[in-house]
C-alpha cells in the first residue's frame, strides 16, 4: 500500500473518517495472508494452468508429454507452466523410472476457496 499522502489530487467535498478506518481495519489483516492469496489467485490466472489443473483433477496424474499432446503445447511450455504450479503449492509430482508424474495438491484446492472467502470478508478487526 502507498504511504504517501495524495489527498493534493484528491478532490472530495467530504471526507468520512470512519470510512476510512474501517476499510484501513478491513485490510490491515494478516499481509501473510494476503500474499498467500495473491499467489493462489496469480496461478490461477493462466488458462493453461487451469485447463492443466482441471486434466489432473480427472485424471489423478499424467506426465508432461501427454500433457503437452492433449494440450496441443510444446513439451517446454507445459514444463514451464507446471513449475509455476508447483513452486506455488498446487502440483506435485513422482517419478516412475524416467517418468514424472504429475499431480494435484488437494489442499491447493481449499486454499483457493479460502483466497475467495477472504474477498468476501466484510468483518473489520
């Protein structure tokens, strides 16, 4: 959030300081959960890494080169966009000889819809 003041471009007939608090209130909750929230929603921006969720949510897990046929997308491309889902908590993945497998976290999913609930919250602290 900024910390300058720029009340000098602001043009307002009246100001409501209770307003004010309770929106600073509002979003003065954890930032750790905020962030945490901003990177759920940031892999959830792409609509490869959704389509790539939705196939190992059906399919319990799949390697990166039936991902990247079904997908019609090059097998580094998939790689790239599955790393992001990993380092974000939302992919896992095993090995099988020189095969790596692929799968959902289940909890990324209840962390999602926490990241929504969070957007909903209207309690001020």
């Amino acid at each position: 959030m900024r910390s300058s003041n720029s009340s000098k471009a602001c043009v307002r007939t009246l100001r409501d300081g209770d307003q004010i608090r309770r929106c600073k209130n509002l979003i003065a909750c954890d930032q750790n959960t905020l962030a945490s929230a901003a990177t759920t929603f940031t892999v959830c921006a792409s609509p490869v890494r959704l389509a790539i969720m939705k196939l190992l949510e059906a399919e319990g897990e799949l390697c990166v080169c039936d991902l990247a046929e079904i997908l019609e997308l090059s097998v580094p491309g998939v790689s790239q966009q599955l790393r992001k889902l990993k380092d974000a908590g939302a992919v896992t993945s095993r090995r099988a000889g020189n095969t790596i497998y692929h799968s959902r976290v289940p909890e990324f999913r209840q962390r999602l819809v926490q990241s929504t609930d969070l957007l909903a919250e209207t309690q001020t602290i």
